[in-house]
C-alpha cells in the first residue's frame, strides 16, 4: 500500500522535482549544477514586456472561454435534466463527444472553420475553441450536481408560484454552485494548459503562455522558462486545492437533503 | 385571519402510465372549506390524483374544476395551490423565516407584510422561536410545521398534503393531527389529504375517499363508511369487521339471513332474495348470551386466539361454518377466556349492514 502510493507520488513528482529548481539559478543556464540561488530569473519574467502579454492573453483567453463554457454547458446540463430517459442519453453523448475528438483533428477543423469566418489570430476564435472544450466539462459536472437535486426542491418552489427562471435563480442555482464552480475550475484550467488548438488559432498578438513557453523553448534555454512553467504549475495547484475544498463543501449539503 | 376556500371538482379523470391503468373514471365533489381525505393502500392512486390536483401530472382523460373553472392543464405557479410534500421539500440552503417568506417574496409583497404574515403564520404553528434556523437543524416534526406555514403563508384556495405526518412517530403524529385539525377551522380553507393511515383519516376529516386500484370505492363521512360500507374492500379496509356470507329469503316477517350457521330475520334488508354479505364490527358483538347481553342472534364458538389491549381483549373465535369471527370484549366485562375454550357470542341484529346497501339494516 505505502510502497505503491510512493510509487506513484515518485513518477508524478520527481521530474518535477529535478526541473522546477533550476528556476532559483544564479546563473543563466538551464542545468545543473546550479551557480547559487537567486530569484533573478523571477525578476527577468515580471519585467519582460512579451511574457507579461503572454500571460494577459493565457488569462484573457481563459476566463473568457469558461464564461462561454459555463453558459453552454450549463444550459445544456439543465436541458439534459429535463428530457425523458432516452433522449437524455444522446443529449449526453453528444455534450460530451468533443472530450472524445483528439485535438489535433478539433485544431485542424477549427483552424479551417475560423479561417472561411476571418476569425483566425483572434481572441474570440481561441474564446470559442476553448469553450468548446470546457463546455462538456462543465456540462458534465453541473449535471452530476442537478441529479444529486431532490425533484421535490424544484416543485415546491413551482406550487409556492416561482416561474421557471425564479426557480432556477432561487432554488437551483445556489444548491447546484459547487457544480458550476468545479466545471468552472476545469474549463479554466483546460484552457490556460491547452497548446494544440492554441498553436493553430494564436496570432503573435494572442499568444497565450503555454505557446510562449514553446517558442522560448527553441529560442533560448533560460532560467526563465521554468520560472513561468513553476507558476503555471502553481496556479494549477491552487485551483486543484479549491476543487478539493469544494467537494468537501458540497458533501454536506447532498447528504442532508 | 382566515383563508379564501375553493371547490374541487374531479370529474371523471383517466391516467394511464404507459399500458397501465392508475386512476379510473375517478369523480370527486370537494366543496369549500371541506377536509377530505384520499385513503387507500400503496399504490392505489392517492399520489398521482394529489399530483394531478396540484399541476404535475396530465391526465389522460377527465378534468379538474377549482369553483367551476376548468384547470385541468393549468401549470403549477398558476393553480395558487399550497403544497405540502411527503419530505416536506424545504429549501436547505434558506432559514426557516426565508422557506416560509419564499412564496410571498415570489408574489413581490412588500417587504413588511412578508414580516408581519410570515411571522403570523409561525406562531400559528408554533415555531416563533425558531425564525433563523436552517432546515437541517430542526426536528422532523418542526421541519413539518414549517412545511405546513410555507404552504399556508399565501392564503391558497387549497392545501393539498400528501402523507404529512409519514415521517413522524405516534405521538408526535397524534399531536400534529389535532394542530392540523386547529389549524382548517381558523383558516376554513379547503385540505386535501392523503394518507394510507386509517386512523388519522377517521380523525381528521370531514369526508374519506376509499381508494383501490386506481377507483374510488367510496366517498363519504368517516361514520358512514365505517358503518354502512359501500364494499367489502371498504368493511375490512377501515378497522376490523366480520363478514358473513350467505343468501336472503323470504321468511314469515320479511327477508331472512342464512349463512355461517345462522339463520335470522333482517327486516331492512331491502330485498329478499339473492346473495348477500352482511357486516357486523367486533365491537357490536359481545361474549354471553342475547339474553344478557341484549343481543338478538346467539351462537356458540370455540376461542382461537386472544389479544389483550389493556382496556380491552380482541377474541378471535371460530364456530361451524364461520372459520373467523372477532368479538371485542371490555376489560371488567366478564371473566378472560382460555385459548381453546367454548363461549357463547350474541350480537344484535340492527348493527349488522349490509354490505352495498345505503341504509343501515
Ligand atoms: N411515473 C410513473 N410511471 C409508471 N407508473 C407509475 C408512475 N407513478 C405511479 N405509477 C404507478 O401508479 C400506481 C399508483 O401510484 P401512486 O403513487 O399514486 O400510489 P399511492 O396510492 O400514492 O401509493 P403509496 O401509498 O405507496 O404512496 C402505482 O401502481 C405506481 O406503480
Ligand atoms: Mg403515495
């Protein structure tokens, strides 16, 4: 048991391990060994114009696509709830089957799609591409939560006179936030890691991080590479930390009802 | 304070789910102001005509009047019925105060009426003290209050419940029965109650509807179901009976009763031939003979099994060509039988009904 937990904590750790002290190196090379610790690399990102834009784009791209996403995926997850069985089970097919597509084949579709619109190198056309993959994440979770939903909760507040929308706003929106949230958090995230739909849409001015990183990484090895990929690393991190925090949250409240 | 009441009129309403056949041909007057209650064993139809009533299931045939109006495809926000749920159905992430403004607030009345009418109704059932608590931190029996003053809180037409009292124990139920009772005289709004619990049925309403597979057996006041049976459903449905099973013929003085071993005038039987079920409760018959017990029809059987209730013991007996016949007998009234014994049983002939019949024998 111990050792097999090791196990897997080495493999998924140690690369990590072995790469993320070099972004403390006093010197300007990406090996070991280190020539003293510093956080003058730090310093070298906050202060590089194209990294900082990088990072405005990654963040731009990312918060816009979960907002999209959460829309879609949301009203997709409520509409699924409301179909009989059957149709229910190809609504949810057909919501998830994007996670299903690899993204080299979604990259290239889309790189075609947004070029016949004039859309490529835009912003919107990343918002859209991501969407498209955070919807079904959202979707997926928001519909786990509206199952975990006692029906009763919803026709209580129809008898007591609530329309449909004051339902939702009043009823099944805060009982069901965790669920956005945690599709929320994976849309996010999904966007700001994502590189290979990233690579066809991006024009130099969109950029997002992870195709910055990429660049640099045939430009020049600097310390400054694992300095970004830390805080990349780092943000994810935290955001994993919520989703675990919100799923203990969320516990209570499908076992009392 | 008192509430508007409607009238309900069924009439005649079919559901079908798929081939199966739930509610049949299904008509009910309930007038205003009236406390009626759906009785019947699981899976006779109770939830899904209360379903009906309340906007959530269509019908396949049929429709539902509230004062002459045609509500049969109504929507539930717009019937301004008040609901109260098997589970109760409160909103757990609201305090008690929000669960019972929720339906004023939905109406945009003004922010101090909500307080002063959701205030009145917490006191009408008597949770004032407990305005700021969460669902989860209440007692079964309070989360049912506050269920009932939600679904009270609008002044509906009419309350529909379906099996309020389910989750809560004995005493408790007993209790809330009364409050519940309370509770439709200040208000004289119109209950519609379903239950599959007898004696809270006979307790608390003004009329039962016997239902079973998906028909009402009868509709009537707890006394005249209990006493003059429609069928033989509704006789051994409602409290313990005994039946007796034979034909009428014409005798001397009128139709005469054979059957069971017995033979015995039945002046009002109606008829005086053919067959026929007659009704008599355990508690009309007595142990002794008529002479001492003001009986008219006496006969002798042997004590199968006794139960003793404090107050009183439950015989069950059994003679020639009756194998079951139950006989309550009071405690002090007379001597306690061994299983195994041979008594004499006497009954009189005007409690026995007959069973179909509309007027007593
Ligand atoms: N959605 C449904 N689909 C198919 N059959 C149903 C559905 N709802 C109810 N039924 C059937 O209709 C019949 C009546 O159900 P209903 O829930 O009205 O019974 P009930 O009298 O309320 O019983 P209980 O006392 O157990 O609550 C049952 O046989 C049930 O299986
Ligand atoms: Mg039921």
């Amino acid at each position: 048991m111990a050792l097999s937990v090791g196990f897997g904590l080495a493999f998924l750790i140690v690369p990590l391990a072995i790469v993320m002290p070099l972004a403390f190196n006093g010197g300007s090379y990406l090996s070991y060994p280190l020539e003293g610790l510093s956080l003058r690399w730090f310093g070298a990102v906050l202060h590089n114009p194209p990294w900082l834009a990088a990072i405005a784009n990654s963040f731009r791209v990312a918060l816009g696509a979960t907002a999209l996403a959460l829309v879609v995926g949301g009203l997709a997850a409520i509409g699924t709830m409301a179909s009989r069985r059957l149709t229910a089970i190809v609504l949810w097919a057909l919501f998830v089957s994007p996670l299903a597509v690899p993204s080299i084949v979604m990259a290239v579709a889309l790189y075609f799609a947004f070029a016949r619109l004039g859309l490529n190198g835009t912003y919107l056309s990343l918002v859209i591409a991501h969407a498209l993959l955070g919807a079904p994440l959202v979707f997926v979770s928001v519909l786990n939560s509206l199952r975990g939903l006692p029906p009763e909760l919803e026709q209580a507040a129809a008898s007591l006179g609530a329309s449909r929308w004051m339902r939702f706003r009043t009823v099944i929106l805060p009982l069901t936030l965790p669920g956005f949230l945690t599709g929320a958090i994976f849309a996010f995230v999904m966007s700001f890691d994502e590189v290979v739909i990233a690579l066809f849409l991006v024009s130099p001015e969109t950029q997002t991080l992870p195709i910055a990183l990429f660049a640099a990484l045939r430009d020049r090895l600097e310390p400054t590479l694992v300095v970004v990929a830390l805080s990349l690393t780092l943000l994810s991190g935290l955001l994993i930390f919520a989703l675990a925090r919100l799923r203990r949250s969320a516990a209570p409240l499908g076992k009392d009802q | 304070m008192s509430g508007a009441a409607g009238r309900l009129d069924i009439v005649g309403i079919d559901k079908h789910y798929g081939a199966f056949h739930a509610l049949r041909d299904v008509s009910l007057s309930i007038g205003r102001g009236e406390f009626v209650t759906l009785l019947g064993p699981s899976g006779s139809g109770k939830t899904t005509l209360l379903r009906i009533l309340a906007g959530f299931e269509t019908v396949t045939g049929g429709q539902v009047l509230l004062d002459g109006r045609d509500i049969t495809s109504l929507i539930p926000e717009r019937r301004d019925f008040g609901l109260v749920f098997q589970g109760y159905a409160l909103f757990p992430h609201m305090t008690v105060f929000d669960n019972v403004a929720y339906p004023l607030r939905v109406r945009r009345v003004p922010r101090a009426e909500i307080a002063r009418r959701v205030g009145e109704l917490l006191d009408l059932v008597q949770l004032s003290g407990l305005a700021g608590r969460r669902p989860a931190a209440l007692s079964g029996g309070q989360q049912q209050r506050v269920a009932l003053a939600r679904a009270l809180v609008f002044r509906p037409e009419v309350l529909l419940l379906d099996e309020p009292m389910s989750a809560l124990d004995k005493k408790l139920r007993g209790d809330l029965q009364q409050e519940l009772r309370d509770i439709h005289r200040v208000l004289g709004t119109t209950f519609v109650n379903v239950t599959h619990d007898q004696e809270e049925a006979m307790h608390m309403s003004d009329r039962i509807a016997i239902m079973n597979r998906g028909v009402i057996e009868q509709f009537g006041t707890p006394a005249a179901l209990y006493r003059r049976p429609a069928s033989r459903f509704v006789a051994d449905f409602l409290g313990k009976s005994n039946i007796l099973e034979g034909v009428l013929e014409a005798g001397a003085g009128g139709p005469c009763f054979r059957g069971g071993g017995l033979a015995f005038p039945v002046p009002g039987a109606g008829r005086s031939h053919g067959p026929v079920e007659l009704m008599i409760r355990p508690e009309d018959a007595a142990l002794g003979p008529a002479a001492a017990t003001g009986g008219d029809v006496e006969f002798t059987a042997r004590v199968c099994e006794s139960t003793y209730s404090g107050d009183r013991t439950l015989y069950t007996l059994a003679a020639p060509g009756l194998d079951r016949f139950l006989v309550y007998s009071r405690a002090g009234g007379g001597a306690a039988q061994d299983i195994g014994a041979t008594v004499t049983v006497s009954f009189p002939i005007r409690e026995c009904a007959v069973i179909g019949a509309s007027s007593p024998v």
